[in-house]
C-alpha cells in the first residue's frame, strides 16, 4: 500500500462504523463493546507475537492499521450510545401532532435562506416549554421560520439567544439535530451575538450591505464568494449555479481555508519568519477566518483539514495528502458521527480526495493531446466531477454535462472574488475603502454569474439519470472507466489496452442508454406521450406537479419540492409556458420547483400566504405573472374547460394556514374529464367540503390529498365517487404514504389506483365516452368514463 494511504482504512473504519451507528442508534452500545473487545484480543495476540518473536515489519504495521481502525470504530460507536439515551428522551416529548411548543435556543449556524424564502439554522436547545410544563435539556435543533417573523433580523446570527415559537417533529434517523422546528409563530432574538461573534456578524452584514446597489446579480454573489453568506443571491441564480456545479463556490470549503492558510504563509514567509512562525501564523489567520465566516460544522471540517495540513507542514510532510485527510476524517467522524451520514461531509471528503489522488494522472493524459497549462486547469475540475457526481446524483437524478466546463471558465475569477470581498469584509471600519474594495470582486463575481446563467441556457445541460443508488454506482463505473481512457497511455502493455477497451465498451454502453434517455424526456419524450392527453401527473418525487390541457391551454396545478424534475417534466410534455399556476399553499413540497416555471406564467391562483409565500409570489410577479388569491366559489376558464374554486372558505381558526387552507379545484370539460384536486387537506376539511353541498359528482378523477397519507375523509370520497383515484407521491418516501387506508378507500369507493411512485408520469385523455390512462411503467388502460 501507498504510505499515504496506510491511513485510509482507518478513516473508511470509523466513518462505515458512524454511519451504522447513527442510522440504527439502538445497535450502537452492542457494537461499541463488541469493537473495543476485539481491540483487546488483537493487542493480546499482538503482546503475545512479541513476546515469542518480533514479526516482520510489514506485519507489524498491519497489526497497527488494524488496531487504528477498530479502535477509531468503536470510539465513534462509543459516541453515539452515550449521547442516544438524551437523544430519546427530547424525542419523546409530547410535541406530536402540531402541538404549540417554545423553545430557548443558542444559534450555531449561520441563517441560510431555504428553497421558497423561509430561513433556516441550526442551534443548540436549552429549554422547551410545552403547554405549562418547562423542561431544560441540551440537544441540536434545526429552526425554520419566515424571515417576516423574526422580530430582529440583524441579530439573529450566530451567537444569539434566541425563543423560537412553532411546533416541532423528530429528525430523520442519521440527522445530527434531533428536532426540526416550524418557527411559525415567530422567533424572538432574546439576546444578540456578543463579544468577538458579534464582531464578526457586524462585518458579514456590512459586506451584504456593500454590495447592495450593485447592479446585476453578481452582487449577492460576493458575500458568499467571501464568507459563505448567501442571504443575498437571489433563487434564480441559486438554481443556475447548482444547475451549473457552480454552488460549491459560495459553500466555504478546504479551498477557502487554504487560500488564508497560504496567504498568512507566504506573508510570514517573506517576513523572513522561521517555519514554525509560518506555520502558527497560518493557524491563526485559520482561526480568524473560522470565526469570521461562523464556526459551523462544514466550516469547522474543512478547518480541521487544513489545520492537520499545516502540521504536517511543520513536521515537514507536506506531500503526505491522503494520510492527513484520512486521520482529518476520522478526527471529524469521532467528535460528531452524525457526519457519516451527511452528505455534504462525503462530498467535501471524495472532492479532496480526488484532487490529491487523480489530478495528476488525468492532467498527464490530458497533456497528450493539449498544452500542459491547460490540461492541468481542466484537470482540476474533472477530477472533483468525477468524484463527486455519483453522490450528487442522489440528490437530483441528472448530470451537469457542461459543469467541468463552467468550474473551468469560473477557475481564474473564483479566488479574485474571494480573497477580494474577504478584504472589503475586513475593511469594514473604512467605509470608502469597503465600498471600492466590494466594486472590485463585484467584477470576478459578475463573470461567475454569467457563467452559471450561460451554461445553464445551453439546450440539454442536464443529462436525466438513473435515479437512487443504482445510478449512483453506474455513474462510479462511468467516472472510472473514462478516468483510464484519458490516463492510460494507449498502446501500452497488455494490461493497459485491456482496461482501456473494457472502458470504452462500458461507455459506449451508457452513452447509448444515456442519449436515448435524454431523447425520451426531452424532444422524442413527448412522442411517448399521448398526443391527445388533457391531465398529466408529473414524477417530481413526494411532491404535486400536475397539468392540465384544454384548447392548448396549460395549467399546472403545483411545483413538486424541485425545479429540476418539474423542468424534465415540461421539456418532455413539450410545454414552454404555463398559462395557469395554482399554488395550493406554500410548503416546499408544492413550491419548491417554482424557479423552474418563473418567467413562464401568466397568472397564479394562490391560497392563504404564510412561510415562503410573499417572496415566491413577489419572484413570479417580476417575471410577469398576474397575482389572483383563491377564494371559495371562485370561476375561471382554461381554455375550452371551466374551473372552479371549492375550497379554501374564509380565514377560520378551525382550518388555518398550510395544508387545510390548500386550495381545491373542480376542472372539467373542454377534454378535461370531470377532475377534483384536493391539494393537501386534511381529514376534518374534506368533511366540511363533503357536508358543504360544494361537490359535483361523480368525478372521473380525483387526485388525492396529501400524497395518500391515511388521514381523509371516507365521506367525501364516497360523495365524489371517483372512477380514478391519482396519487402523487415520491418512491420510498419516509412517510409511508400512500398508506393502506387510504389505498382500502379508494378500492371501496370503486376507483381505480394510480401513483407516480410506481407508474411515473400518469397521464389521461378523453376518448370517445370514457377515458384512457397511459403509465410511463406499464402502458394504457382503458375505461368507461
């Protein structure tokens, strides 16, 4: 084994161990005493092969790799069981069910923006009140509230003391935090950051206020080019650098670190300071930027890195990379093992790892066929791409095909903008010099914009993909197979031209599989679609994204939680324009995708706002929509087909804001079979609706609420006697929906069950006196109404 990598199974031990602990806790105690038993036996057997003879050296050093690895495992195992018994208990709190809490908490991330302008943070709780009860615990919580609720919007920083008022449901199992929070009553800053947090949150917010004023949107992108504070990057650039693979630049990473680290280097270099000054004044611009930027998790790992780097710079082992990030990484996975299974951590892990182990390899390809300069800055990028691309995949299931391209024209301006609005953010004190310093990196940052906006306006950007872990592991063997195309030499030994053929055979392979793929969702995808088709359920995931068609006229009832499934959607279905938007309510999961339609519709039926709502509607109304609020008894037309507005009825206290307050729509004619959209109601407002006289059964088609969850109302799907019960709903979703209840009522009212988890895209045309459903898996079915 490479000496550099002797410590890469010890990392791969504690972080496989982490990921066990924290996904299933209950198994952790068992699995820390079994691992710390066998370190035992092995230093036992170890002490006893001394004592009848010293091993071989290479022996001994597996024996110590070996003991490295089972003792970082059970430390991480360890971890996890002690601090699982506090875990349960907040868990169990009497919080079910929306139930109104309060909750004291110290803010230890910084306030990011969410997807339909909600913000939210991270924090360490220290007091809950539930009803008359108060209890004082101290857990990780996440907070999320809509910025119009925060009654002190500049002191609500990392730092603060904070009384956030909502309710709260339990965290998936593996998320660090143990609560997540709905602040929608208010988050109250009971005490500002102080001392040198304050400092440092008084200096970010004035490089945010710098910039404003400067026009286009390259201007919010200095903040976070600098520190990390991306409060002021609008949503639709947002989804063009993620689009792009560009958001990594505004996320601070090793790269940021090491550009402070190397600068205090050089400055005490060229001062004439002896290494050992270098290397602590290195560390101290480490620590100052660590505090500026707000010393969260991500900011602290990838500060641990480069801090293990400069040690060995100082022990003088500056080329052993990926011996210091495998003991970075198992320094990080034993003080938080939450961190196996965050997926940022293994991004930021695979990213430096593929620059330390394959840049060089893919740059000597490179240079046989281009100048070396360039093969090394196209290396660069390839190498992250690489690496990281089969676990962006499961986040989104498409490939950045112009991402290498877009890192390669943003490489020279990214670190100008940096080191450049890090310098204004310093500057703060000097008004005037802030000012000219921030017109400057305005300029690096603006080209970065461009960027991301020009690549993603390329046709066919976003290669579809296949979904899950399957495409991640196809996308591994893809990045390997072209990884050896471009290093090994062709026309070397036998071994070489074997692997670069079964290389060129595995991409020949998913290349045609790929483009007929992008062919089918995109310009040939809407021939596999009914021409005739007037309701069409798009596979957004655990999200409503549902059109509608009549005369030529669109609308889109919903956005799915992501714009990017939504816009595969309307390329396949050959839609360029929406002509009516209905946002049902406001939570993410139906207006998450909204950046994917903006600029694209002309009016939008909304509900009751509440959260995000008054930023996305403000977004859409700049691209140029018409703003309607959705009333009860409300009509319109679509086309040659009438739609009316059933629910929600007047602000009442017994359906507030969010899923009971969705809107509801009766469509039907003009080719629309008569059809019922329930949004995400809950049982007790479907029973108003049913009492209410509102209905005009029989429907052809309900979509049903609330993505299938087990909470409706029997009477109303018997009073709409629907033919076709349609289910939105995300494969493998965490909520078990669509749930065996609601799937027994729908077959005992007599309709027929279609879900976009098992069928994918759904979609219906009227044909003569009946109707026909086309599945995207398994083909048409025929039917009377």
């Amino acid at each position: 084994m490479r000496p550099g990598l002797r410590l890469a199974p010890v990392a791969a031990a504690a972080w496989a161990t982490g990921l066990c602990a924290v996904l299933v806790p209950d198994a952790a105690p068992g699995l820390a005493l079994g691992l710390w038993a066998v370190v035992g036996v092995v230093l036992i057997v170890a002490a006893t092969s001394i004592r009848r003879g010293r091993p071989p050296f290479a022996r001994g050093r597996i024996i110590a790799v070996v003991v490295f690895a089972v003792a970082a495992s059970a430390a991480v195992a360890s971890h996890v069981a002690l601090a699982q018994p506090a875990r349960v208990a907040v868990a169990e709190l009497a919080i079910s069910g929306g139930r109104a809490i309060a909750v004291e908490a110290t803010v230890t991330g910084k306030v990011e923006r969410r997807a339909g302008g909600a913000v939210a943070f991270d924090a360490i709780a220290t007091r809950i009140r539930i009803g008359g009860a108060e209890r004082a615990l101290e857990t990780a919580i996440v907070v999320q509230v809509d910025p119009s609720e925060v009654d002190d919007r500049r002191g609500l920083d990392v730092g603060a003391v904070i009384e956030a008022r909502g309710s709260a449901r339990e965290s998936m199992t593996g998320d660090r935090a143990v609560l997540n929070m709905m602040a929608s009553r208010g988050v109250t800053v009971v005490h500002a950051p102080t001392g040198a947090l304050a400092v440092a949150a008084g200096l970010r917010q004035g490089l945010v206020a710098a910039v404003d004023g400067l026009p286009g949107p390259g201007a919010g992108l200095v903040p976070g080019l600098a520190v990390g504070d991306t409060s002021a990057v609008d949503l639709h650039l947002d989804a063009q650098m993620k689009e792009s693979s560009l958001s990594h630049l505004t996320a601070v990473s090793g790269a940021n670190c090491a550009l402070v680290v190397g600068l205090a280097f050089l400055a005490a270099a060229a001062l004439g300071a002896r290494r050992s000054i270098r290397v602590v004044s290195g560390l101290a611009a480490l620590a100052g930027f660590v505090l500026l930027v707000t010393p969260e998790p991500s900011v602290l790992r990838a500060a641990t890195m480069a801090a293990v780097a400069m040690v060995s710079v100082l022990l003088g082992r500056p080329g052993a990379g990926m011996a210091i990030l495998s003991l970075a990484v198992t320094i990080l996975v034993v003080a938080d093992p939450w961190l196996a299974a965050s997926l940022g951590f293994a991004l930021s892990s695979a990213a430096t790892a593929s620059l330390l182990l394959f840049v060089r390899p893919l740059a000597g390809g490179l240079s046989r066929r281009l100048p070396r300069a360039l093969a090394l800055a196209l290396a660069v990028p390839l190498a992250a791409q690489l690496a990281c691309g089969p676990l962006l995949v499961l986040i989104s299931p498409v490939v950045p095909i112009f991402g290498v391209l877009a890192n390669l024209l943003a490489a020279p301006a990214a670190p100008i903008a940096t080191l450049v609005g890090l310098a204004a953010c310093v500057a703060a004190p000097m008004p005037a010099l802030q000012s000219g310093l921030a017109a400057l990196a305005w300029v690096p940052a603006s080209w970065i914009a461009a960027t991301a906006a020009t690549v993603t306006a390329i046709p066919g950007d976003l290669l579809p993909w296949i979904d899950g872990w399957p495409g991640a592991a196809v996308l591994a063997a893809v990045g390997v197979a072209l990884g050896v195309l471009i290093a090994v030499r062709a026309g070397g030994s036998r071994r070489a031209r074997s692997a670069r053929a079964a290389a060129m055979l595995l991409l020949a392979t998913v290349m045609g599989v790929a483009g007929g793929g992008v062919a089918l969702s995109t310009i040939a995808g809407r021939w596999t679609l009914p021409a005739d088709w007037s309701v069409l359920a798009c596979d957004v995931g655990q999200g409503d994204a549902v059109l509608l068609r009549s005369a030529g006229a669109i609308m889109l009832i919903d956005t799915g939680p992501d714009p990017e499934p939504l816009a595969a959607c309307l390329d396949r279905a050959g839609i360029a324009r929406v002509d009516l938007l209905v946002l049902t309510h406001f939570d993410l999961d139906h207006v998450g995708g909204v950046s994917g339609v903006q600029g694209r519709v002309g009016t939008v039926l909304h509900g009751p706002q509440y959260g995000p709502a008054g930023h996305l509607l403000a977004e859409l109304a700049a691209g140029g929509a018409r703003l309607v609020d959705a009333e009860a008894g409300m009509q319109g037309a679509l086309g040659e087909a009438r739609w009316t507005v059933i629910w929600p009825m007047a602000p009442s206290r017994a359906f507030p804001y969010g899923n009971d307050a969705s809107v509801v729509l009766d469509v039907r004619g003009g080719g629309i079979p008569g059809a019922l959209f329930l949004g995400d109601l809950s049982a007790s407002p479907q029973g108003a609706i049913a009492a209410s006289g509102a209905l005009n059964p029989p429907y052809v088609i309900v979509k049903v609420a609330h993505h299938g969850s087990a909470d409706q109302a029997v009477a109303l799907y018997h009073a709409a006697a629907p033919a076709i019960g349609l289910i939105t709903v995300g494969a493998g979703n965490d909520y078990g929906h669509p749930r065996a209840e609601t799937l027994a009522i729908l077959q005992e009212v007599g309709a027929r069950i279609f879900r976009t988890d098992a069928d994918g895209v759904v979609a219906i045309s009227s044909v003569g006196g009946g109707v026909e459903v086309w599945r995207e898996r398994g083909g048409g079915v025929g039917g009377d109404r």
